[in-house]
C-alpha cells in the first residue's frame, strides 16, 4: 500500500512540473511585451529569431518602452509568405549597461 501512495505521489508531481514547463514555453514566446522572451544580449535575440524564424527577412529593430519604464526590443520581419511577424524581447538584464 505504501508503493501505491509513494507512486502516486509521484505522478503528480510529474503531471505538475509537465504542466508547469509547457506553460513557461508558450507564455513567452515573443508575440507581444507581455509575452516577452527574455535575453541578456542582442546577439542571443538574433539566434531565437533564427531558430523561430530563419528564412524571414528584417524589416526594422526599435527600443519601446512599457509603461512602467521597462525597455523591449522589438524585431519586425517579412516571412516568406509576406507576412509580417514581429518579436518582442524583454532587454532589461542589459539594457543602459554600456
């Protein structure tokens, strides 16, 4: 009996650490400043772009800022379907650290 109690606690604590790294995937996946992938350098938004996106084409690289003073930098492409795509990246780890 204490094997079905141990087996089934595991479970869920797989079911819950399952579920809690699906989330963090989808959750910031760049489609906007709230979902904001985070980077600590320009160099590592250009790999994730390539990774999500590599045959786009850019179209322009802006600074925003959130309301509450919190910098983003906000990449725009051109997908081969013509389509225009654009991620946000959440810079504040570096960001003024020049």
């Amino acid at each position: 009996m204490r094997n079905i109690k141990y087996i089934f606690v595991i479970a869920i604590c797989f079911t819950f650490l399952n579920c809690a790294s699906t989330q963090n995937q989808t959750s910031n996946d760049g489609s906007s400043m709230e979902k904001a992938i985070k980077v600590g350098s320009v160099e590592q938004e250009y790999k994730i772009v390539r990774e999500k996106c590599g045959d786009c084409k850019m179209k322009s690289q802006g600074l925003t800022f959130n309301d509450k003073d919190k910098p983003f930098d906000v990449l725009t492409f051109i997908k081969p379907t013509g389509e225009e795509v654009k991620y946000y990246f959440d810079i504040s780890k570096f960001y003024g650290n020049f």
